[in-house]
C-alpha cells in the first residue's frame, strides 16, 4: 500500500475518532511513561479540548493527528 493511500485511510479514521476515543489512544500511546508525567500529559489535551469548545472537537482531532503524522515521518 503507497504512503499517499495509507495517509488517506488514516484522515478517514480519524474524521471518525471522538474526543473521548482521542484521548483513550493517547493514555494507550503513553503508558509507558511514569504515572505523573502521563497525568500532567493527559490533562493539556482535555484542556486544549475544552479551550477549543465541543464544535470544534473534530478540528482539534484533526489538527493533533496531523501533527502526529507529521513527527513520525
């Protein structure tokens, strides 16, 4: 499967992901890390999801995933 296809699929996915989805792969993704460092963590997404407003939500998801793909490449 090309890079571009692969990218494609994963913008589907995640137009489909809610807030509460987000933030369950974010504590997956950061479970390695010591308990402190992962709470501090999780609390700046909830914060910057409630800073953006529920009519946002999709946006923000959308804005942080992007990011994401953007620091593994």
């Amino acid at each position: 499967m090309s890079l571009r296809l692969r990218l494609t699929k994963f913008s589907l996915e995640v137009k489909k992901m809610s807030r509460n989805e987000y933030m369950k792969e974010l504590e997956l993704a950061l479970r390695r890390l010591p308990k402190a460092e992962r709470e501090e963590a999780l609390s700046y997404y909830n914060e910057y999801f409630d800073d953006a407003g529920p009519e946002r939500e999709a946006e923000v998801i959308e804005e942080l995933m992007q990011r994401r793909v953007r620091l593994r490449s």
